[in-house]
C-alpha cells in the first residue's frame, strides 16, 4: 500500500526502542477474547487503475446535471461554478489543514473565514455570520435553538407550511426531546396568510420560521411577517436564498433577527445533497448565543494585525453541555468555496446571476404554462423557481422530460407534510439558473407538447 | 517571499469597475423587473461585494494558503483528528461526472451507480464496525452522536422506559455532554477513574434504571484501550441501558477489534478522520452511525436498500438487483436535507476500496507503532503518565517541565512551529496537565518521527522566556485572545 512508509527492517528497530517483541504485543490491552479472529470481510484491494475504472463504472450509470439540462430545485441547484473555484479549493494547504486552532499555523484559512463572514454580512444585510454550519436545514434548527436561548421562550415555535419540508422534518428531529410545541401554519395558497400566521403567534413564542423566497419558489411577505414576530416578542428568522439577494431586499434591511441559508448555490457542487454549506446571520447583540466557530481580527504580540477562534467558550470544547451546540467540525472548505464565489462576482457578477436566473425561470413559466394541461399552482410572484400543476398527475410530465435529457423535479408527492394543500400530488417544481439558455427551454416545451 | 500585497483584507484590493466573472446577455424577451417582482420587494442596490479580476482573486487565496500548514505539507499529530495523509486519486475520482454533479433529487432509476457505492459504503462500516445497521445521514461526528442519542430515546421510549440520564467519562469529547444535552438527556460525568481508565466502582455506582447511555471513546482519548470494555458493556447491558461507542479513535483498531464485538450497541464514524475525508479546513466531515439490529428500525432515513427486480423503469444493465431509499419503519426522522455529506463518503468508499482487509490492518499496526515508538523516543523529557503502551496516541505532559523551568505545553506547541510541525492537541483531554495529545498517524516515516523526537528535545533545552514568545517564524505570535473576546471584530470594517 503506497500511503505506509515503515518497511520490515524500520518497524523491528521501532520494536526494539519501544522494548517489545512484535506489533501484535502493543494490542496486548485488548483482551484475546475481543480481537476479530478472522479478517474483514471487504472486498479485495484495488490499484489506483482499478478503483478509478470502478468509479467510472458506478457514475456511468448515474445521470448527473453536466450531461443534461438540469431544471431541478428544492434546495440544490446546477448554478455555475467558475474554475477558479474549484482551484483555490483543490489547493492541499486548504483542503488538507484542520480546524484553525493554532492560529499562527492556520492564518490563511483564519483570514479566508474571516472574509467570509464579511462577504456574508454584506450579502445579508446582518451584523454577523458564523465561519458555517452543516447546510440548510440544519442552520434552521441551530437559529430556532438560538432564539429560543434569546428570548428564554422553550415552549412554542411558530414555522410556515412553506418552508422547505426536509427542514420541517430535520426541526421536528431536532425538539423531539424537548418540551416544546411547533406550530405549523399551513400555506395552501403558496404563501402565507398574515392573519393566520397573527393567530399562531402568541408571548410564549421563541421565534417564526419562514422561508423567502419559499420552498414552492414564492416571495413571501417577509417584512410583514418580521414585524408580526416581533410584535410579540418572538424573533423574526429567515431563511433565504443566497442568490436571490442580487435583487431582493436583504434580510437585514427589513428587521430580521436571524437569517440562515443554505450555501449551496454559492459555488458548490450538487453532490448528490452533500457536503454543502450551512449560513447563519444575526444581530450583533445575539453574537454570544450563536451556534458554531466564529474568527475574530485581534493583533498579535508584535502589534500586527491577525486572525483567531473567537469566543470559544460558546463552543463543546469549552462549555460542554452548556454549550451553544454540539456542533464541531463544520463546513469551512464549503465556506472557503463561497468567499471565492463572490470575490469573483462581486456586485455586478451576483446582480447579474441573479437577474438571469430571474428572468429565464419567468420565461420558463411563461412558455411551460402555454402547454395545455400545465399551469402554474400558485399566481404569486416568485424568484427563481416555480411550481407547476400538473393535470393527471406530475409522473407522466416528468418521465417524458427525463427521456428527452431534462431534469425537473422534486414532486410535490415525494414530501408527505404540506398540511392544508388538497393537491400536492399534482405539484411539480421547476428551477432555472443563469446555465440555461432559451433554447434549452424551448426544446422543454417541444417535447412535452407532444 | 510573501507577496504581502495580496493577502491585504479583500475589501481593501478592491477596485470600482473590476470584474471576476462575466456571465452572458440575457437570451429571454427584456421584461421590466418590476413586472417580475413586486417593486416593494427589490433592492434599491446589490450588495457591496468587493469589485475584483479573476487574477486578483487566485493571487489573494493563493498567498493566504501559504500561510497555513496543512497534511501536504508538514508533519500535523493533531491528536485525535487522525491527520493522515489525503490520497490524491479521491480528489479526482470524487469530482467524476455522475458523482460530483448529481442532484439530490434525480430519480432512483437516473442514480443507481449512487445508490450502489452509498450501499455498499453502507455495508462495509457495518462490518468494521461488528454492528449490522447503518445511516450514513450525520454530517459529522457531533452530529452522529446526536442522532444515536435519539435513536436510543425513541427506542426507550417504545419500552416504556423514562430513561434520563447519559453518562460518560470526564475524559470525554466537548461533543459527547452537548450532544447528550441537546437530545434532551441529563449528562452525568464520572470524575473519577482508575489509571486514566474506567473505574468500575464508580460506573456501577451511577448505573440505574435512570441509565440510557454510556458513551465512552474506546481507545479513549489518553490513548489507552478499556481492557474491562467487555465488564464495562454488561453493566450497561444489566441495567438495561446502551453503550455508544464514539469512534473518533477508530484509526487504531481497524480489524483487531470491533465496537459490536466489544459490547458496542451503538457508534459514529469520523470518515474525515479514519477513512482520509480530508478535514478542509474544519470540515465538511462525514459521522455515519452504525447500530445494532434492534435500533435499526429508528435510524434516520432515508437509508439505501437493495431488492430483487428493476426499478421502475427497469435499468437497462442486465442486474436483478437495484438499489432504492427507504425510510426506516420507526425512524427518529431526519437529521439535515438530502442523503448526507455524499462527497466525503465517496472519499472514504475509495479508501476502502483501495485498502481492503489487510490493508486496513496495515494502517492501524503502523499507526500503533508510530504512536509508540514516538511515545518512547519522548518519554524522557514528556512522559506519558497513563500506562506503559499506547494505541494510535498518547497524551504526554510538560508538567514537570512546566514545574522546574516554566514551559508549558503550549511553549512547546507555539516553539514547534518554527520548525514545520503543526502542534499537537494541547490541553485537552482536560484530566492531564500540561497535556500534549500526540497522534502521529501510520502515514508518516520514522524518519520524520526521529527528527520531531529530536526537535522537542532541542526545544526543551531552550531559554524559557524565550519559548514564551514562540513561535518566531510564523507569519504572526500569540494572537491577543483576551482582546479578541472581550470586544470581538467578527467582520472587514473600512478604517476611515
């Protein structure tokens, strides 16, 4: 095996200086009745010709989004990533460091993270950002977590039937063991309601969770429904879409008190849903309750400027079960990914993607909703993504686009909680980004009229 | 040689009227945005993001990686983050079209090729493990610990059984007790122990019909294999309560022993760490679980199954047998979006598949030796208090150091720098003093090993105040942490 450097001759005089007679010997804590007395029973070992023919062999099989036109949403999308992306992380003095603890060994990553806090404020609008979390729907838990340690309300959480639904689930997961109600207010119109969101909403209420633009593509009235939450005292937190930021006003621009995303739009790869990349905002004066590492600027002994792990003692490590979360190892190569995603866009490149994907999934729309038995679900602005209703059925529509090459999806069906929506079944999302092109979206339409 | 230019603070190299990256004219009919989204809905402007050229870019992050030591690079005995060396056929083969680009949603029949390695990833932990059921969900070890933990909840509580309390050794990871507790778990530690080992006294003394869960890191994180983990497993068992095994110290007993066969019900994976993830950074990792047959129903789903027949449509590759997702009966639910952190367990499936039995036999032997011989080479200025052998690492202490001549663990970490070597894990576990965790790995040489041996050595020789102010050559020195917290700068402000 070529990672191992011990040849027989070193591993005896290792032996010798350590004073035991074999390898074997240095297992001798392990009591003889517990050692496997067989071998694993894995498959024979590969060279590096053969393991790469094998992967060859499993990904032919698989139909991903660079051999086709991918129109799927719901959370991960076929957004561009430039090349420079993937080469500032395929650099090992990244990808192979650890966690930045030794500040004077990590200042690349330090500062990369640090921009990247910066880049994501600026973004959001909000004060602070943490250096990441797992991804999406996770963040969305973690922010719950945190208004509630905010507010010292554990009782009730108030979330939207909109928001995404794996998120709904993953919350659902996460206060299983806690004494605390979540509240769901249905949104079988797309939307919410802001009279029955009103009505949900009461002083026992930790915080309201909503999703902008919504899980179904729909702008919601994200600044009327902050105002609601804190009219009675609960946290406004919003989950959004990075992307989407270009041209919608941004979270911190209309009250929020947490603003969390999921990552993956910002120059990282589908992967088959992971690793992807966790954001969570706040108010500055939330900082000491956030979840997750956070680099601070501080000066070193000589005066100069530098990074470090900040605030440590929110941290396991540290606070153990006190802590402001389990979480440990993060996602800081994702994250390192979306500071160089922006840097290259900058304000000009994030409106522009923002715009194409904008005005490319309303022609989309436009031209898939002229097919006779296709309309849109719900009349309601949207950003970039869509949800179609499909008479019949959404099965038929999507199997005959997948056979011409085009990848639409998720179905509504696949998801077993919109409460309050009589015709999910009929539901199908469509997303379009700044890859597709006009052309592409036209031969959709020839297809599926036929 | 440091291009000090562009390591500047990104906001600062920026330039109004740069650009990184153009995208094309948009090929749809020009409609007013406001007919698009309600006017009150827009922003007056984008946001300000820094305005640079694509070269600009590489030049800034390519100067600031010069700035960090890394596993390519140096020497890194980060104890208990295994910092193996990172194959470099994972980074191409994990970027494969099929793999790399294939959304989350794609249909079973579009993703069996998928759905095969995650099953057969699936399969393989299971059997390192010696525990037959497995989610690959959890995005790291933390959260694979919390996942068990309400696996174990939901499984009491389909007994019948008002288990509150999870115990675990004052040894433990951070992430054990904040795990236990965001589960909804009261977290007992036990101070005491023998030898650096369970005192089984007074683990029988907190065991009740209150007991949940045990967890214990076995090796533990002083490095040492619980010789009574059999004893230490029927006590739990007796009262009715699980053992988790945190793995995060699996590097050392790949093959020799398995969780399930020393009396484990339940455990993580670090892939990051044992299976050459690699760590970017701080992450992303990968914390599959693996759990006996009686707590496979509550897993979190969707898990991969394989059954006879085509999916529909039937693949047209000949095979009887296709691959599905499939949610447990009884599942906890779900613990984040989509399948998991994918890209890592494909990482970790090459390894594997490269390894194979003997191959991972390999790595735990060397590892062990590496960690021994270090541990020997060391003893005489940085002894190791707990035991005589070790297994993957040992935590040695500079307290006699620290008593007779004032350098503390962290002199000799900072002082390390200067020569190439990442430090160790100071400090932690938090029963030594003066701790220096040393986790060599099997992919280094004795060559490097003696040449670190022989640098500490250099070291402690050294002038005292002269190690305080270490390290010397580093681009910074003792970043002012006290400052840092107490008025924290989270993010770039302009100085004007």
């Amino acid at each position: 095996m070529t990672y191992l450097f011990n040849t027989p001759e070193q591993q005896r005089q290792m032996l010798d200086v350590i004073g035991v007679g074999s390898i074997d010997d240095l297992y001798s804590d392990i009591p003889q009745d517990l050692r496997l007395q067989r071998s694993l029973d894995l498959s024979p070992p590969l060279t590096e010709i053969e393991l790469q023919a094998h992967l060859s062999e499993l990904a032919g099989q698989d139909d991903g989004a660079g051999s086709r036109v991918c129109m799927q949403g719901g959370g991960a999308y076929d957004h561009f990533v430039p090349a420079a992306v993937d080469e500032i992380v395929g650099r090992g003095e990244f990808y192979t460091a650890y966690t930045p603890y030794q500040a004077e060994a990590s200042q690349g990553s330090l500062q990369a993270f640090f921009e990247f806090q910066t880049l994501i404020c600026r973004l959001t609008g909000m004060d602070v950002s943490n250096a990441s979390l797992y991804e999406g729907g996770t963040a969305v838990s973690e922010a719950v977590f945190m208004a509630m340690r905010v507010t010292r309300r554990h009782g009730k959480v108030v979330v939207l039937g909109s928001v995404h639904p794996e998120y709904r689930q993953i919350l659902t997961t996460y206060l299983t063991r806690l004494n605390c109600e979540l509240v769901e207010v249905p949104t079988p119109d797309g939307t919410a309601d802001l009279d029955r969101v009103a009505d949900a909403l009461d002083d026992q209420t930790a915080c309201l969770v909503v999703q902008h633009p919504n899980f179904f593509g729909l702008l919601e009235q994200a600044e009327q429904l902050s105002n609601l939450a804190h009219k009675c005292g609960a946290l406004s937190i919003v989950s959004f879409d990075p992307i989407s930021l270009g041209l919608l006003k941004r979270p911190g621009d209309y009250g929020v008190d947490i603003a969390v995303a999921e990552g993956q739009p910002l120059g990282i790869p589908l992967q088959y849903g992971g690793p992807l990349l966790g954001i969570l905002t706040c108010r500055e004066k939330f900082i000491r309750k956030m979840p997750g590492r956070l680099i601070g600027q501080t000066t070193d002994r000589n005066g100069k400027t530098c990074y470090v792990l900040n605030l440590q003692a929110r941290e396991q490590h540290i606070r153990r079960d006190k802590a402001t979360s389990n979480i440990c190892t993060n996602q800081g190569l994702l994250a390192l990914r979306a500071t160089v995603y922006l840097s290259l866009l900058g304000k000009a490149g994030l409106r522009e993607v923002s715009e194409l994907c904008c005005r490319k999934a309303h022609y989309a729309a436009e031209q898939l909703t002229n097919i006779d038995g296709i309309e849109l679900m719900f009349d309601r602005p949207f950003f970039k993504e869509f949800t179609l209703r499909c008479q019949g059925g959404t099965e038929n529509i999507r199997k005959k686009a997948a056979a011409a090459g085009f990848d639409l999806g998720p179905e509504l069906t696949s998801f077993a909680n919109f409460s309050g929506m009589n015709d999910a079944n009929d539901g199908l999302l469509v997303a379009v980004t700044e890859t597709r092109t006009r052309d592409e979206i036209d031969r959709l339409v020839d297809v599926l009229k036929k | 040689m440091r291009n000090k230019l562009a390591t500047q603070p990104l906001f600062k190299l920026s330039v109004p009227g740069r650009r990184g990256a153009v995208f094309p004219d948009s090929d749809v009919p020009q409609r007013p945005l406001d007919e698009l989204l309600p006017a009150e809905q827009l922003a007056t402007s984008p946001p300000e993001l820094p305005e640079l050229t694509e070269p600009d870019v590489i030049r800034h992050f390519v100067n600031l990686s010069t700035l960090n030591m890394s596993v390519d690079a140096n020497f890194y005995p980060l104890g208990s983050c295994t910092m193996k060396y990172n194959p470099k056929r994972h980074e191409r083969l994990a970027g494969l079209t099929g793999l790399v680009d294939l959304h989350p949603y794609q249909s079973e029949d579009r993703s069996q090729g998928m759905l095969q390695l995650l099953f057969e990833m699936q399969q393989m932990l299971a059997e390192i493990a010696g525990l037959p059921a497995v989610s690959l969900q959890p995005a790291a070890g933390a959260q694979g610990e919390f996942t068990a933990l309400l696996v174990a909840a939901a499984y009491f509580r389909e007994r019948g059984e008002e288990r509150t309390q999870v115990l675990f050794p004052s040894s433990a990871h951070g992430t054990n007790p904040a795990s236990a507790a965001l589960a909804g778990f009261e977290c007992v530690q036990m101070d005491k122990s023998k030898n650096g080992l369970v005192d089984l006294d007074a683990l029988a003394s907190h065991l009740s019909e209150k007991t949940a869960v045990f967890m214990i890191t076995n090796p533990n994180t002083l490095g040492l294999f619980e010789p009574d983990i059999a004893k230490i497993s029927q006590m739990l068992h007796d009262v009715g309560g699980l053992v988790y095994v945190d793995g995060a110290n699996m590097n050392a007993i790949l093959g020799v022993t398995r969780p399930g066969d020393f009396g484990g019900d339940m455990m993580h994976y670090n892939v990051h760490k044992t299976f050459t993830g690699p760590h970017g950074a701080g992450g992303p990792g990968a914390g599959p679980i693996a759990v006996r047959d009686f707590l496979a129903d509550y897993l979190p789903g969707p898990v991969v199954t394989k059954r006879a027949g085509g999916v529909n449509p039937p693949v047209d590759s000949g095979e009887d047998e296709t691959y599905h997702l499939t949610t447990p009966t009884k599942s906890i639910g779900r613990m984040r979006t989509f399948f998991g952190n994918v890209g890592i367990l494909v990482r970790g499936y090459c390894y594997l598949k490269t390894l194979g039995a003997q191959g991972l036999r390999d790595v735990s032997d060397n590892a062990v030796l590496n960690a021994n011989y270090l541990m020997a080479k060391v003893a005489d200025i940085l002894p190791t208090e707990q035991g005589k052998l070790c297994m993957h690492e040992f935590v040695a202490t500079a307290r006699i150091l620290k008593q007779e001549r004032g350098i503390s663990a962290m002199d000799i970490a900072k002082r390390l720098l200067d020569f190439g070597f990442h430090a160790p894990t100071v400090y932690f576990p938090l029963v030594v003093a003066e701790a220096m965790m040393i986790e060599p790995t099997e992919t280094e040489s004795k060559e490097t090993l003696d040449h670190f041996a022989e640098t500490l050595h250099r070291i402690v020789e050294e002038d005292s105040e002269f190690l305080h102010l270490a390290p010397h050559e580093a681009p910074v020195s003792r970043p002012d942490e006290v400052t840092a917290a107490r008025k924290p700068v989270v993010k770039w402000m302009s100085q004007k």
